[in-house]
C-alpha cells in the first residue's frame, strides 16, 4: 500500500487544500493530511480546531486520514510509513522556497519521494494566509472555503470563537 503524506498547518483549511487532498487522495491508496502544529507560526485556529475542521472535510474520502503532528517532518513520514510527500505548488514563487524543502527533506529522507500537485485553476492565487486576512478584515472569502469554514472564520472575527496562540 502506498501512503502518502499531505503536510500544512490548513489555518484554515481552504478549497485549494481540499482539491489538493482529493487529487492526491485518487493517486495514492492511503493519504495522511498531516496538521502541523504550527510551531513557527501564530495560528488563527488552534491544532484542535484545525483537526476538527480536516476531518470534517477528509470524511467524504475513505483513504483519507487526519492526524496532528509536532516536530521533523520526517520523524512523522517515517513513523506512517510514508514513501510520498505531497505539496502544493500555486505560483512559481511557491517552486524556490518548496523546491528547497524537497532536497532538504530528499537527504533526510532518501527512500521518500515528494510529488508536487498544482491546484485547479480557480484555487492557484488562494491560500490561507490570504483567507485569514481578508476574513479578519470582514471580507467576503465564501469563494475560497467550505460553508463550515466560513462560518468558524466569521465566528473568530466577530469574537465569538476563541483567540489561538
């Protein structure tokens, strides 16, 4: 069986990572949607509410798995069994920066290959920090996630939904 191994922080989750998880989830006979941490970065929505909304949306795929990770990448691929590394590329300004995490990862991990997917055309220019922004703003980004999303993105703006760290 080949698992593949699909890692973000998904903060939040956008339609551009569903299209990515649904393709790659028809490539692979197992795909982990591996949910960072985010140790590096100041997250929207806590690990907790990042698993809940992932696994909200992998539900409808039965090869699609759900599990948080913290640390090396690698520690988790290889602890999953994973052979692929899946990563979304939108621009070319996303190849440099993803291009040097692959042979990065290619000497940490040399039996584990990383496959890069682009998303469809309508999701090349989303990506969640841009959906954060423009939600916490009180713009419309209904176009760019689920209904679910939305409505936790709406809840976080307005403050009925709690501040993560």
């Amino acid at each position: 069986m080949l698992t593949a191994v699909y890692p973000g922080t998904f903060d939040p989750m956008t339609l551009g990572h569903e299209d990515l998880m649904r393709r790659a989830g028809r490539l692979f006979d197992r795909l982990i949607l591996a949910v960072a941490a985010g140790h590096h970065k100041r997250t929207l929505f806590t690990i907790a509410e990042r698993l809940e909304i992932a696994q909200e949306l992998a539900g409808r795929y039965e090869n699609v798995e759900v599990i948080a990770f913290r640390g090396l990448l690698r520690d988790f691929v290889v602890e999953h069994g994973g052979k692929v590394v899946v990563r979304g590329l939108r621009a070319v300004s996303d190849f440099e920066y993803e291009f040097q995490m692959a042979g990065m990862n290619r000497q940490l991990m040399p039996d584990v290959e990383t496959v890069f997917l682009t998303p469809s055309d309508q999701y090349q220019f989303v990506s969640g920090t841009f959906v954060r922004e423009i939600a916490m703003l009180g713009g419309d980004v209904s176009k760019f996630v689920a209904p679910s999303v939305l409505r936790r993105l709406q809840e976080r703006r307005d403050g009925n939904g709690t501040q993560s760290t």
